[in-house]
C-alpha cells in the first residue's frame, strides 16, 4: 500500500471495494469476490488506465503439483486453485468489459 500511495503515476486506489461474481467449482454456487487492490494509473502515454490487482501467496498462484498419494492437504490445494481460477476468470472477464487490466501478484513481483 505504501507502493501506492508514493508512486506519482497512481491516480486513486481502493482496497476490496469492488464485487465480482463468480461460479464456485466447489459447490457449483455463486459467490461473491472482493479482489484486494482497484488501481487507476496515468500511463506513460498520460492516459488513464484501470487494474485490478490480487495478491496472493506463490502457491497459490498456480495449479498443485499432482501428488501419487491423495491425502487431504493435496484435496484442499485442488479446490483453493479451483476457487481462485474461477475468481480470476470472473475478474478478467469483468475487466475486459471495462478495458481495464487484471494481474495477480506473488511475493516475488514484490520483492519479498
């Protein structure tokens, strides 16, 4: 949040301010995802430009290793990447209906 608050090119920004709805794999119900971050940025060209950002753990930004043993910590990574794909499918969509960008981001995109 300091990062937003001191870059010039940050317009405005919001935290969990806006709803999203999405398709639970899980239970095959709608859902409601509030993603972390609401950035608008003036671009180097001076144009405004809307992101969406999420910010999540390395391990969760991508799908689980398939494990040879099914145990119920493997069980619980599948449905968390399950729950998560689905989020960000329904925030890219809702993006792109509003010329916006979606990103997640990891510890390593913030240098921790």
């Amino acid at each position: 949040m300091v990062h937003l608050d001191t870059n010039p090119s940050v317009i405005e920004w919001s935290n969990e301010e806006i709803v999203i709805p999405y398709l639970s794999p899980v239970d095959n119900r709608w859902h409601r995802y509030f993603p972390d971050f609401f950035v608008r940025v003036r671009n180097k060209l001076g144009m405004l430009e809307g992101m969406i950002l999420e910010v999540k753990p390395k391990n969760q930004a991508k799908p689980p290793e398939k494990k040879s043993k099914i145990t119920r910590r493997y069980i619980n990574e599948v449905m968390t990447w399950g729950v998560n794909e689905a989020k960000w499918k329904a925030a890219s969509e809702y993006c792109k209906t509003r010329q916006w960008k979606f990103q997640v981001i990891t510890e390593d995109d913030l240098g921790i």
